[in-house]
C-alpha cells in the first residue's frame, strides 16, 4: 500500500505471473491470477518492447493481497463445537463393536 507520504511499503512492487506453478508471494496460480485480472479484481501490466508481439505481463501485489484478505475465513465457533461433537461421539463409541461406527483410521 502507498501511505500518504508517498513512501513505498514492503509488498509494494510489481510481480511477475508464475511460469509454472503457483506465486511464491500469493500461492495462486497463473491461471488463477489471469482470471482476476480478466474481470479486473487485481492490477496488471503488460510490457511489450517496440516491435515485438508477446511481453511480459505484471502483476501490483498489493492488489492480489487485498483480494485474498478480502476471502480469508473467520474463525467460527459453529465449526469448532461441530467438530467436538464428532470427537465426543468417536470417543465415546470406541471399542463398542454394537455402535456400529469404525473407529479405525
């Protein structure tokens, strides 16, 4: 992000999309990434030299990193008493060959 000072941040820079593979700085794949950049959620840049036909296409990671902090997942206490519901039930099941659950992995 660029703070009013006009002073770059740390993940304030261009990224080249990944050759193969997914991003080292985003772990999306280029596919992915081209998608984003196709309806316009994240910023790019296409450097093509005089005369050539192909360049190299760019991408501002500070875009990419709001994307993703616009999709992470909060915590939430539903999935967790679900899952302690499942632990309790196998737990308490286990070694009763009349219950009908497998406790094995």
């Amino acid at each position: 992000m660029v703070k009013r000072t006009g002073e770059l941040q740390k993940n304030d820079r261009w990224i080249r999309l990944p050759v193969r593979g997914y991003c080292p700085y985003t772990g999306l794949s280029r596919g992915h990434m081209y998608r984003l950049i196709g309806t316009g959620v994240i910023r790019s840049a296409n450097i093509v030299q005089p005369g050539n036909v192909r360049g190299v296409r760019l991408v501002w990671l500070p875009s990419v990193l709001e994307y993703i902090e616009r999709h992470v997942e909060k915590s939430s206490g539903v999935q967790s008493e679900r899952a302690r519901t499942q632990l309790d039930l196998r737990e308490s099941n286990s070694g009763d060959p009349e219950s009908g659950i497998a406790t094995t992995c």
